[in-house]
C-alpha cells in the first residue's frame, strides 16, 4: 500500500520539470514542496488518488481479493495518499531534521552527477516514501488518540514556524491570521483543518414536513442516527439559534460515509434533506425570505442555498404566514453550475410546487432587471480560508495575493453589480466562506465608505440584542465551518 501510495505521489508533491540538470538541497525540496500545487505542471491530489485507485481495482481483481478486502484497502490509500499531502510540510520537516544526516547524504549522491536522471528521481522517490512512512506512522498514532501525534520530536523557534510545521499550513496563511486572530486561535483553527467536519444536512421543508420524520427514516433505513441541533454558539451572552430543520449524522458501526455513500440513500433521491453545513444553511436563514418575495441567488453556483431559500418560503407560507407565490432567481456566470441547478428541482419538488418557483438566468426570458428584487443574496467567490477541513488540499492552492488582493477587488465589483438590483426597501445580504478580514470586514468597509452610500442603505443587525449587521463563524469556536455574513 504504501508503494502504491509513493508512487501516485510523486507527480503531486513535485513538478515534472524537478528532474532539470542541478544539485538540489534541503531548503530547494522545502520551497517545492509549499509552493508547487496549483501549478500546471503538477497533478491534483484528487486525480492522482483516481489514477490509484482504478490501478488498484485491476491488481486486486487480477488477485482475486475479496470485496471487504477491497473496501478497506481502498480507504487506506485514499487516507494514505490524501493525509500525505495534507501533512506535506510536517512530514518533511521530520524527514530533514530527525534523518538529517541520511538525507544529506542522500542529496550528496544526487548531485555528484546532476545530469543522471535516475539518481535525482531517486532521490525525490525516497523523499515521497518516506513521507508515506511518516504518515502511516501519524495516522496510527491519531488512532491511539494521541493529543499531538508526534509532537515530542518536534521542535521550533518561534510560533510561526511551529503552527506551520506542526499542522502543515502554509506559512503565508498562518501569519495573515496570527495577524487577525493572535496565536491561540489560529492554532486551534490550524487544528481543526486537520479532522473531518461534521456530516450536517438541512431537511426540504417541501418534502418532508417534520424533523422527526426524517431522523426516523434515516434510523429505519440506513440505521444512522442523527441529533437535531438546537443552537450554535456565538461570543455573545447567548447562543443563537440553529437553522431550522439542521440535524447532524452520527457515524456508528452500522453506517459512515465510506461505508454507503450519503447520496446513495433513498431519502436523499426522495428530496427530503440536502447535505449543507450548518453556517452555511445560517447564510440563507439571514436572507429572512418571505412568501411572495422577488429574490436573486446572485452567486448562485450548484444551488445549496436557492433551495434553502425555497424550502424557508414554502414552510413560512404552509404556516399560514402568506399566500403568495415567492421566486427565486439563480444567476452564476457558471452556466454548467446553472444547468446542474435546474436537474436538481424535480427532486427536491420545486416543479409542480405552487408556493414558490425557482428560474435561473439561462432560462429563456429571465433576466435580472435594476431595482426589482426584494432580496439579493451576494455569496461571492473567495478563498474558500473557512472550510479547509472540507478541501484539505486547497490550503496549497492558495496565493497571498489572491487573498489580500485579487479575491476583494472581484468581490467589490460584484457586490456594487448586485446591489443595484434591491428595490427600494429590499435587503442586501453580503456572504463568503473565509475567514480573511481582507475578503469580509474590509469589503464591507469599502462598499459603505462609498459616495452616497448613507441616502440609500441602512445596516440591518440581527437582532436588538445583537446590534452588528456582520458576523463571523469559526469551525473551532462555532462547530460550523468558517463563514462570514453582512446585511
């Protein structure tokens, strides 16, 4: 396992153009290391483990392994593959420190004769190999439930380096948010990208009436239990609700994701629920749609939170509360995203549903006019800094400049283009999943600092009791993942 796992490996940790005529030292192999995903000549994780997998399931059928077999050891690849490169920079931190004199003299052979090939491909499987062992070591030492796997043999000289190395973040990142949030959060956030997040899906108000349905379904069918959140924790004096209908599923012996898949369950094909983080479901919530709205989904990409608009107007009018039949425009300038949208509504019932109806922009006739809407959701591309646990590989796809500066200038024009589409009276509600104040609290700044901004909007705060208009979530502190609404 652990071969194969070197192998697929290589092309994802090193850049193809690694094997070029010259002498490469521990400081070299470091920088590749941090800086090379995201680069065209380097494979992506995910594809890589693909690759694998399909080799594997022709070596395991040509030796007549048997199906658990299979199941198990496909898990073990996936985890040995993907935590390898997760953990990249504190394996080789391990690696370069603790085997320094091996691995120089592993560099030393390498470089005697920089033009043979072999000898620097060598040294890179060598490298990859045993990081792969450093894994399995860490993996195995997670499952002992050790508080830091490992830790006693690492050593810093200052915080920087040692939430860097420690959690595998790169170093750019951990300084911007020393920088916001100071070292005791940043480590707890640098820890909490490296566990899975937990399974939380929002129930379809328009297919299943009650939460107590759907977690006896679940029960019934698939023997998984599910707990109904109540709340979710905030820094103020007290907690604020959860979103209505949010159940958390528990992973027991019966059932997991890697055993059967979420959406392979009836319930799930039948519409009754849709996998959806918890502050995500909060980012529809703070839209407080209403029945009869005019609403635009102005970033609407595959839909998780037009349908969670939906689901809320539908549960408000069956209520009693209005009568009126609400609409929900999606817009993506991904027009892939759009179609995939709309193969979604018969499932979750939206066709033949007579209390709201949802269009996207690719929809012939549809089109978003000035002043028309009562509320326009604004969740706009980012970094994606607040859900790293859900993309552990995005961490080493992310530029600083993109973070402090590509991402916000996007994120302001989009913002002034959407907000000439509230009509009087209506609501804007501004939305990403990072954690950046780059993304968040400075656009924000910017869009009110603008000329006449005062004569036309009002900060709209979330409660009496809460007078700010902005809020941040944080996996570590909230349970959610990392996301950040205006309004």
């Amino acid at each position: 396992m652990k071969r194969l796992a070197s192998e697929a490996l290589v092309s994802v940790l090193f850049p193809t153009n690694i094997f070029l005529t010259k002498k490469w030292t521990i400081d070299d192999i470091a920088v590749e290391l941090e800086t090379c995903s995201g680069e065209k000549y380097t494979e992506d994780t995910e594809k890589a483990l693909k690759k694998l997998l399909r080799r594997y399931q022709r070596i395991a059928l040509e030796n007549g392994i048997s199906y658990e077999e299979r199941q198990a050891s496909r898990k073990r690849l996936a985890d040995l593959v993907i935590g390898t490169s997760v953990m990249r920079l504190r394996h080789f931190y391990i690696l370069s420190t603790t085997r320094h004199s091996t691995f120089e003299k592993r560099l030393d052979i390498a470089g005697r004769d920089s033009n043979n090939l072999n000898q620097q491909k060598d040294l890179i499987f060598y490298v990859v190999q045993s990081m792969v062992n450093l894994h399995a070591d860490y993996m195995a030492q997670c499952d002992d439930n050790s508080v830091e796997p490992g830790a006693n043999c690492l050593h810093f000289q200052n915080d920087l380096d040692r939430i860097t190395f420690t959690h595998s973040i790169p170093r750019f990142l951990v300084k911007l948010l020393i920088e916001q949030y100071g070292v005791e959060q940043t480590e707890s956030m640098a820890s909490v990208f490296n566990k899975p997040g937990p399974i939380t899906i929002r129930r379809n108000r328009i297919k299943c009436p009650t939460d107590k349905m759907l977690s006896d379904r679940l029960f019934k069918e698939d023997s998984i239990p599910s707990l109904l959140l109540s709340s979710i924790r905030t820094g103020n004096e007290s907690d604020i609700a959860a979103p209505n209908g949010c159940l958390m599923l528990v992973a027991n012996d019966s059932w997991s994701p890697y055993k059967k898949s979420i959406w392979s369950l009836n319930a799930w094909k039948d519409g009754w629920f849709e996998v959806q983080d918890a502050g995500s479901q909060l980012i529809a919530e703070a839209t407080e749609v209403k029945p009869g709205d005019i609403v635009i989904d102005y970033c609407a990409g595959n839909g998780g939170k037009t349908f969670s608009m939906a689901s809320q107007m539908y549960e408000a009018s069956s209520c009693g509360l209005d009568n009126f039949k609400g609409c929900i425009i999606a817009h993506d300038v991904d027009h892939s995203r759009l179609k995939q949208l709309k193969g979604t509504l018969p499932r979750i019932g939206i066709t033949s549903n007579e209390t709201v109806a949802i269009y996207t922009t690719i929809d012939p006739g549809v089109e978003l006019k000035e002043r028309s809407a009562d509320v326009v959701l604004v969740d706009v591309p980012c970094s994606s800094s607040g859900v790293l646990r859900r993309r552990p590989s995005q961490r080493f796809h992310l530029q600083e400049v993109e973070i402090t500066k590509s991402f916000p200038s996007i994120q302001i024009q989009i913002l002034n283009q959407a907000s000439a589409l509230v009509k009087q009276g209506g609501s804007l509600i501004y939305a990403t999943c990072s954690i950046s104040h780059y993304e968040n609290e400075d656009v924000v700044m910017q869009f009110e600092n603008q000329e006449g901004f005062e004569s036309l909007w009002e900060p709209w705060s979330f409660s009496m009791s809460e007078k700010s208009h902005c809020r941040t979530f944080l996996p570590f502190y909230n349970g959610t993942d990392g996301f950040f609404i205006a309004r």
